[in-house]
C-alpha cells in the first residue's frame, strides 16, 4: 500500500473517480454505499496504515490563527455581501433572519458532519499520504486545490468551484503550516458557515 503505482492509483480513485461520478446521475444509494466505504477506507489508511494519531498538536498558535482567520473572514464578508446585494439581494441574510433555528441546525451539522470529515480527507490524509508524489511544494497545494473544488462538481455550479478552490487554498496553507486537522476544521468551518448565513447555502445544497 506503500508504493508509488499504488498511492498514484488510490488518489485517481478517491480524489477524481468517485467526485467525478458523483456528477453522474444515478441511485442516491448507490452514492451514499460508495461515500461509505470510501470514507471507511480513508479513516482504515490514516489509522492502520499511515498511523495518525487524532489528537490536538501541542504547540498551537491561537492568537496568529484567529488573526488571519478573522483578516481572511472580514475579506470574504465584504465580498460575499456584495455578492449577494447585487446579484441575489432577496436572500440576503435570509436564513438567519427568518429561520434562526434552522440556521443554528445548518451550522452544527454542516461543522460536525460535512468539514471535519471532509479535512481528514483533503488535508490530513492528502498531505500524509502523497505529498511525497509531487516535490513541487506550490504544486502540491495546487493540487489539493483543485482536487477539492473537483470533489464539488455534483453541485453542478461555477461559483461553487470557484469558491471551493480558493477556500481549498487557504486551507492546505493552514494546514501545511500548522499540520493541525482541528485548526483546519475550524477555519473551514468558520468561512463555510459564513456562505450560509450571508444567504448562499441555496446552491451549497442546504434548506432555505
């Protein structure tokens, strides 16, 4: 599991086969079996294989995190606003305006169960596991990059890939500084939650 053809094939399959085939249409089922497993699999390689060990790095700058994350936020804040004012002005702050409850359910659910899953998968087993197969470092993040605005493609949106990439900038940056899946997570979860409460989570897939 360890050479090269075969961390080569497994990343095709994880990272551009099964997203790609999400944008297929056919049996929601036969998705969820195949996101099942699959997430079986990465959680089996990080534990048995890779040996992670899924706990907080001791050494963590907290007072640097939040500055830039805050720095990053106020940018994405202004830009998403006006975004929204100019292009879809009727939801604007719709959700927690209106629905404070189901916004609150959307911000825990979405954080617990959709971007910490998905930072074990893209950063923590991504960097773990291939960042060996490209020594380009610039590259590298590049790639996961793309490969995490390509694990959105079922929605079907430019705006989404557009976003997902630079997001999935910012957070191999975090992460390759850091190394820390929880302070990735946090960040994720803090610009993702953003999207919904500004009023764009109609096309991220969550109620309205």
């Amino acid at each position: 599991m360890q050479s090269y053809v075969y961390k080569i094939s497994e990343l095709f399959i994880i990272f551009i086969f099964i997203p790609v085939s999400f944008a297929i249409d056919y049996a929601i089922w036969l998705k969820m079996t195949i996101g099942t497993i699959g997430f079986l699999y990465v959680l089996f390689v990080l534990m048995r294989v890779e040996k992670i060990k899924f706990e907080i790095a001791a050494q963590i700058n907290w007072r640097s995190f939040l500055q830039r994350t805050f720095s990053q936020l106020v940018i994405i804040a202004v830009l998403t606003t006006l975004y929204m004012w100019f292009v879809d002005r009727q939801n604007l702050y719709m959700v927690v305006l209106n629905k404070p409850l189901l916004w609150l359910a959307i911000l825990f659910f979405y954080s617990l169960f959709s971007v910490y899953p998905q930072e074990l998968i893209y950063r923590t087993l991504f960097f773990k596991r291939y960042q060996s197969l490209v020594k380009n470092e610039m590259g590298f993040i590049l790639l996961n990059a793309a490969l995490f605005s390509l694990a959105h493609l079922f929605f079907g949106n430019v705006l989404v890939m557009v976003l997902t990439f630079v997001g999935g900038l910012l957070f191999a940056l975090t992460y390759k500084k850091t190394k820390s899946t929880l302070l990735v997570s946090l960040e994720h979860a803090i610009y993702g939650c953003w999207l919904f409460t500004v009023g764009m989570g109609d096309m991220l897939g969550f109620p309205s």
